[in-house]
C-alpha cells in the first residue's frame, strides 16, 4: 500500500475515535452542569492541552526529528479536538 494511504488512514482512524470519545464526554458533562458550562470545559481543556502538547513539542525537537516528537503532537491534536467540538458546540446550541 501507499504510504500516504496508510498515513490518511490511521489520521483517520485517531479522529474518529477523538471526536466519539469528545462527544460521549460531553454527554456526561451536560449530565451535571449547564450546557454553557459544559462547553467553557472544553474550552479550557483544549486551550490547556495544546498549550502543554505545543511546549513539549518544542522541547523535544531540540533532540532532533524522531518518534518522540509524537510526545508533543499527541496532546497538541487532542487539545485541538477539543477547541474544534467546543466552537461546533457553540454555533449549534
């Protein structure tokens, strides 16, 4: 197979299973506050997982391009998946 393949695929795959693990996340979290609350959670989530994944990032490239840079990025997608389900959330509610 193609390697871009691969790579589109397995970015596939983590986003999928980003977005439904953020949703049933925000299932639970409407339980028990206000739904506005619940978003600002994110929110704050978000803004404080990409800017943990973005310092490591950076610290680790000072090693050099390798696999551990995926200790930065990791956190750094996540945290946008939270901002991006938290400014979906927003314009729907």
């Amino acid at each position: 197979m193609n390697l871009v393949l691969i790579t589109a695929l397995v970015v596939l795959f983590f986003l999928v299973i980003g977005m439904l693990t953020t949703s049933m996340e925000f299932k639970k979290r409407k339980l028990y506050h206000t739904t506005q609350n619940a978003y600002n959670i994110f929110l704050v989530k978000g803004v404080n997982n990409i800017s943990v994944g973005l310092a490591l990032y950076l610290g680790l490239y000072t090693i050099g391009k390798g696999p551990w840079l995926l200790g930065g990025l990791i956190p750094l997608f996540i945290g946008n998946m939270y901002v991006l389900f938290y400014l979906l959330g927003k314009e729907s509610s």
